[in-house]
C-alpha cells in the first residue's frame, strides 16, 4: 500500500496557456471519493477515462464527453509526485494554465491544501513492459521494483543540452527538492517550428528556459542542475498519473518523449487487463 494525500480544500491557479495563449484558469477541489477527477459540462470523470494524445508538444486529454483539457502534463506531474491521489480538477479554458514553466507554483500551494489521506494500492509492475521507437532512437521500459523508480536519459545533439541523466526514487520530498521546479525548455532552432505549428502562443522567457543550440545556458540561469532532464521526468510523471493511481516499478526512458509515456501508459492498462 502506497501513503496517499488528498486536499483538503479548494486552490486555484490562474495564467496563460502555454499553447493557446488564453488565459485560462483552473481549480483544485476535494474529492468524495479516490482517485484524479476532472469536473466537466458532461460530469465528474477519472483522469483514465479519457483518450490522450502527446502529439503536439504537450499532453492533451480528451474525456468520454468530449471535453478537451490541454497541456496537463506539469499539474499532473506535481499531484503524482507530492502522492496526492484524491483531487477534483476544474479546467476553466483550453488548457491547464502555464505559470512559470515548472511545477512549482501548483507543489507549493497544493502541499499546503493537502492532508493524509487513505492507503491506495498501487499498480505493480510484476514483469516487463519495453518498446522502442527507432524513427527518434528511444526507448523506454518499466520493470518490477519494490519503489517507485525513474531512469531518464537525453541525448541532443545540440551541445546546449547534450546528453544529461537523472536516476532515483521519487518520493514528496526528492520531488519537492529534485524536479517541481524544473522549467520547460526549448532549443532556440525550434522556435520558429513551433510557432508555425499555431503552438506555444503563451510561450515566454518567463515560462520557457529557451537554450542556444551552440553552447549550455549559463549556470547562473538555471535553478537545478541538469534542470532539462528533470523537466522531462515531470512530464513523465504527469503522463504516468493518467493511469490514475501510482506506480511501483522502475520506469527507464532514453531519448523519449510524451508520445512513448503515453504508449507506455496504454501498454500498463492492456497488462493490467491481461
């Protein structure tokens, strides 16, 4: 059994969409019951109900009533790494609002709406789920472990990134400490694409660490060491918590993506069937 927080009391967040640009708001409320909810026109439904996409530089979840919630990796990404696993969320616009880029605003503020809350039984990885994508060079794996575990690896050839990793458990507090605050980035040679895409419409210097591609962002610019890699074990957890209860195992990733999180999650849900 896996110790759990719920919130205790409403907190709400308000700012544009990385994506959209609009300004959008949303709402975290106590939940009657355990588990992730989105409150939408056509009810109450469990983040695992909906279908989603990582297509588009983000996570975009589209729900049985086809309510469509965009950009909801990072606020995901803090409710699974804080173990908050009973919340009712209300979206008011396209998409989950940006805020500085990372989780930290949404960790802060929900840590201190949250309390204990009932032992949840998590999903077990008892053997091993492994794919590759060969048109990127990734690859990604979750196998049996008595915590829950991430190995994540990237490897840009731009040498302002380059090849960075993180490995460890990932509890409250080495989520607090390790990855909340780790911003979203953006190689400078990929900006154009994006905006030609209709993307990243609210995308700023005060939401988005934008990194040459000839040369690393100077230390002093950064809040964490290695802070891309940590954004990309954020994004993980996020689409991790779309199976709407924690994980125990280890979850390795190489050069991935949310595309490979999101099959990956579909591959854990076909296991569980099974």
């Amino acid at each position: 059994m896996t110790e759990a927080l719920r919130l205790n009391r409403k907190t709400s967040f308000s700012g544009r969409g990385l994506h959209s640009g609009e300004v959008c708001e949303v709402t975290l409320g106590p939940s009657g019951d355990p588990g992730i909810f989105f409150a939408l026109p056509g009810g109450l439904f469990p983040v695992q109900s909906a279908e989603c996409d990582g297509s588009a530089r983000g996570t975009v979840l589209t729900f049985p009533d086809g309510s469509v919630v965009r950009t909801v990796e990072h606020l995901l990404g803090v409710l699974s790494g804080l173990g908050v696993w009973s919340v009712e969320i209300n979206v008011r616009g396209s998409e989950v609002p940006a805020l500085d880029g990372s989780g930290a605003e949404f960790a802060g503020a929900i840590f201190e709406a949250s309390i204990p809350g009932e032992k949840i039984e998590p999903i077990d990885i008892s053997r091993e789920i492994a794919f590759a994508d060969p048109s990127r060079g990734g690859f990604i794996a979750a196998i049996p472990s008595e915590r829950f575990e991430v190995s994540y690896v990237i490897n840009y050839e731009a040498r302002g990134v380059g090849c960075q990793a993180y490995d460890g458990e990932i509890t409250p507090p080495s989520f607090l400490k390790d990855i909340a605050r780790a911003r979203t980035f953006v190689l400078e040679s990929e900006v154009k694409g994006i905006i030609e895409r209709g993307l990243g419409k609210g995308g700023a210097r005060e939401n988005v660490l934008v990194i040459e591609d000839s040369a690393p962002p100077d230390p002093r610019e950064l809040r964490l060491q290695d802070e891309p890699v940590r954004h990309k074990v954020l994004d993980l957890l996020g689409d991790l918590a779309i199976l709407g209860l924690p994980l125990k195992g280890r979850v390795m990733a190489y050069r991935a993506g949310h595309g490979m999180h999101l099959e990956l999650v579909r591959r854990i849900r076909r296991s569980i069937s099974a």
